[in-house]
C-alpha cells in the first residue's frame, strides 16, 4: 500500500506540517489513530484571508488561456497521481480503493470540464440605439470558503475549488478534518500546475470556529458548503450577516419508484450496486425504494439476494465490494435506525448488525414494509440501508417521493414513456435518473431544492455560480 501522506495547512503556498495543535485522523478498518493533522490558529486564518485577497487580484487578472492551461494541466497530475491519492483515501475513508480511485479520475474530469468554461465566459450585448451600447459581462464573486465533508473527500473538494479557479476567484477551502488528505491532493496539484499560492488555500481545526471565522471577514464574498442540512442552515444564517452569497449541497432522501412495467433485473441491478457504494454514505444514495404492489415480493426478494451477497471488508482488498462506514458515528447511527424501524412494525430481511469489534463495519441491510412514521422514513440513514415498501400505484409513489423535506436525487424504473414524462415533471428533485442509476456528469448541474440546498455545482452552472454579472451602459 502506498505511503498516506504528511498532512499540511496550504497557507500562502507554505506548506505547514508542525508547530500547530493537531487532530488524529482513524483508520476505518480498525479505529486506530494513524496520522496527525494541523490545525490552524485564528492568526493562520486572518494570514489566508489576506492572501485570498491578493490571490484574487492575481489570478483574475490571468487571462482565459493561461487559466485553462494552468486546470489542465492539474487534471493531468490528478490522473498521474491518482494510484496514491486513492489509496491515501481508502485509508481514511475507507472506500474500497476502486472506487477511490474512480472517485479520483472523476475530480480530474470535472477539472477538465472546468477548464474549457475558462473561456466559454460570454457575456452578451443588448440592443441598442446608435450612439448607446449596453453589455452584461460575467466578473468572479471574489474570494470564496469552501467546507467539505467525508464521504468524498477528493470530489467534494475538488467540487469547491474547479469552479472557483475556473470563474478567476480565489479560494480556502477546509476539507474534513476526518479524510484531509484527498482534498489536500486536489488542492497540491492546482499549486504544482500553477495557481498561485495566495489563490487555492486549505485549512483545518474545529469547524464552527474556522466557519465562523471566514464568514466573519468582508473579505470572502462566497460561502459554499457540502454536508447536512442542520449545518448548512447554520452555514447560511452566517453567510446572511454578510450577505455572502451561498451555494449549500446538503442531504437527500432519495427515493426510487419502481413499477409494474419496469425491466425488473436490471433495476435491481443497477439499484442494488448503487445502494452499498461507498457504504451507502452518498448524498444521492438510493433510500426509499417504492414498488408497485405486482412485483413488490419479487424485487424485495432479489434485493435481499443482493444485499446478501455483498462481500464487505477492508477497502485495501481487491475483492472488498463495501468497506466500513466512514466514523463510529456511521455505524452507531444506522443500528439506532434500525432499532427504531423494527419496533415501529418494519421488517429486517437482511443486516442489521455491526461486523467484528474493530473499525465500523456494518452489514448491507434491507429493510420492508417500514411505516412512514419511523425515523429511517423521514431522516437520511446516511449508509448502508434500503427500504423497500409495496405501494399500490402511480398516485401514492409520487405521493410519497414527495413527502419530505427534501429533494436531491430520485430514481424511477418504468417502460411507459408516459409515466416517464409525468415523473420528470412531477418529482420534485434536483436530479432524477429513469431507467439507470447515474445522476452525476461533468457537464450536468448538480444539485437539490427544498432542504437539499441551493446553488448549484459542475456543468456550466458549477462555475456561473462563482460569477456576478455586472451590466455596463455607455453612451458615446
Ligand atoms: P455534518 O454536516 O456535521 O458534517 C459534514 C462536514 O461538515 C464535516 O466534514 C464537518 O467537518 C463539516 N462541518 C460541520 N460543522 C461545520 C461548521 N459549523 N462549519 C464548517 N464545517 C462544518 O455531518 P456529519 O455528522 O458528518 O454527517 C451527518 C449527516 O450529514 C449525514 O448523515 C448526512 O445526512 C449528512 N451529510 C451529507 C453529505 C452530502 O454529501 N450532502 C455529506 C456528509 C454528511
């Protein structure tokens, strides 16, 4: 395995690995402290706000081309290096080390996406009378903080940091302090390709007080955030007070309609593999699944089929198809949950339980018929559970898709191209996949609405997000 690396502040372009109090980051798989990690001091904080000021000045004067070159090339270190960036992921993720890596690819992707928008920067004209010219020109938001969570912890970072450098802005970014490094990997390869220093910063401490303390300053002009939506509703009412404009990626309840008419195998499929990615710890993680009553015996059936085969262990390993979840407080969680769906009437088909007594493993479960009053109804379990409900039809399923707060990823399964066009209007989700398990692209906005958040990353939306728009009326 490779060599996880030494954990930094990137302040100013220095690289700060002593001198600071530090937090022990836990290896998954075990629950033992391997690696110590810097935190920043407030006067750490207010020297990376003064360098995101004169990074800003700096880097938006670049020009389009120089930008793209300098993201390109990032994206080509990212690849070249994503071997040790998955691994050092794994360790303290504790994703099977495929999926770390793809995660990896992925981020130098977006970049790649990012970087072509440097110059896709159009603005537009009005029109006008001779002697008259008005123009709408697209300018950076200025220097922007970035908060990360876990469960990505290279895309969500990257998510932060490609769309601000792509729209000229400078950025601090925090990534958790809980899998620092494959955010401090993005966050090196913008540095070695050629970002200034000043303008791609990283940071760690205790997060209220570093949130609190960027929020605080004139100086950044953008909040953005990954995580869940108590604290991004913290997040926001902090950005109100400076009015910092917001961009909030927060959690999801994903639910996945599946019905009578639907190419049943491949539903289970595609749904099963999706559930127990990354331990089920996905923002867009399939939860509710709610199928038509004809076929509800049999994909719960094949489901459990699935869930069962699922060969969990340490990330490291090659056969490993689901690691331990990311912190005790997963597997801690998840048993809660259930605890709470079963004396609430639900059924435990399979899992349930935790595995060994070392690191935070936890069993691939199913649960059925769980009534909408317990908690794993209406709260994001947040790993690897699925629950799977008969529903009598079209009326009732959108019915309940729709019933809660929030609206990130949905999923539906039907051959009626009807159906199909009704739920693309009728969800209310940010993102919803028919017919496949896929709702993230480079090039696709990505997001939710209700208390799944504002704002919007990737696509060209990722980096307009990053921009105001100034218009200019000139008269001759
Ligand atoms: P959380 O919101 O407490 O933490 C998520 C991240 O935000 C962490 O990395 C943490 O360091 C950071 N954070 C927490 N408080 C902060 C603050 N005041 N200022 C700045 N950063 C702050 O979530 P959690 O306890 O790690 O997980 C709980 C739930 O959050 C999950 O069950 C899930 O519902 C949701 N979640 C969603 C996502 C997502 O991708 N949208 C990711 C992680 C967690």
């Amino acid at each position: 395995m490779s060599d996880y690396p030494q954990l930094s502040l990137l302040i100013g372009g220095e690289t700060i690995t002593s001198g600071r109090e530090t937090v022990d980051v836990l290896d998954p798989a075990s629950g033992e402290a391997f690696a110590a990690l810097p935190r920043a001091t407030s006067a750490d904080l207010d020297t990376a706000l003064g360098h995101a000021e004169a990074g800003f000045a700096k880097w938006r004067a670049t020009s389009a081309d120089e930008r793209e070159a300098i993201l390109r090339k990032a994206a080509g270190l990212i690849r070249e290096r994503a071997k040790d960036i998955g691994a050092a992921i794994t360790r303290e993720q504790g994703k099977p080390v495929k999926e770390a890596i793809g995660e990896t690819i992925y981020c130098a992707m977006l970049l790649e996406f990012y970087a072509g928008e440097c110059k896709r920067n159009y603005g537009r004209t009005l029109v006008r009378p001779d002697g008259q010219r008005a123009e709408v020109r697209h300018e950076p938001v200025g220097p922007i903080a970035g908060f990360s969570a876990w469960n990505f912890p290279a895309l969500n970072v990257m998510r932060k940091i490609g769309g601000a450098l792509a729209a000229g802005c400078s950025v601090i970014v925090k990534p958790s302090e809980e899998t620092p490094a494959g955010g401090l990997a993005m966050v090196q390869a913008m540095l070695d390709a050629g970002v200034p220093g000043e303008a791609c910063q990283a940071v760690f401490g205790v997060p209220d007080e570093i949130s609190r303390h960027l929020l605080g300053s004139p100086i950044i002009r953008k909040m953005t955030f990954t995580g869940s939506t108590a604290v991004g509703k913290h997040l926001a009412a902090l950005a109100a007070e400076n009015l910092q404009r917001a961009t909030l990626e927060l959690g999801g309840h994903g639910p996945v309609l599946v019905f009578e008419d639907a190419d049943i195998d491949k539903a289970l499929d595609t749904m099963a593999a999706n559930k127990f990615r990354n331990a089920g710890q996905v923002c867009v993680s399939p939860t509710r699944f709610l199928v038509e009553e004809g076929v509800f015996e049999r994909f719960r059936d094949g489901f459990v089929e699935r869930a069962k085969a699922i060969t969990v262990g340490n990330g490291m390993d090659k056969e490993t198809q689901m690691g331990p979840m990311a912190s005790e407080r997963g597997p801690d969680g998840i048993q809660a949950k259930v605890a709470d769906a079963r004396d609430k009437g639900g059924r435990l088909l399979a899992g349930g339980e935790r595995i060994g007594n070392q690191g935070f493993f936890h069993q691939p479960t199913v649960l059925a018929e769980v009534p909408i009053d317990a908690e794993i109804m209406n709260e994001e379990p947040f790993g690897p559970v699925a629950i799977i409900n008969p529903m009598p039809g079209y009326d009732a399923m959108i019915k309940e898709a729709n019933r809660l707060p929030y609206g990130l990823a949905a999923y539906a399964w039907t051959q009626n191209a009807g159906k199909r066009a009704r739920l693309a209007s009728e969800i209310e989700s940010g993102m919803i996949a028919i017919n496949g398990g896929g709702v993230s692209a480079v090039d696709a906005p990505f997001g939710g609405v209700k208390w799944s958040g504002y704002g919007l990353e990737d696509g060209a939306e990722g980096v307009a997000a990053c921009m105001v728009s100034k218009t200019v009326h000139e008269t001759f």
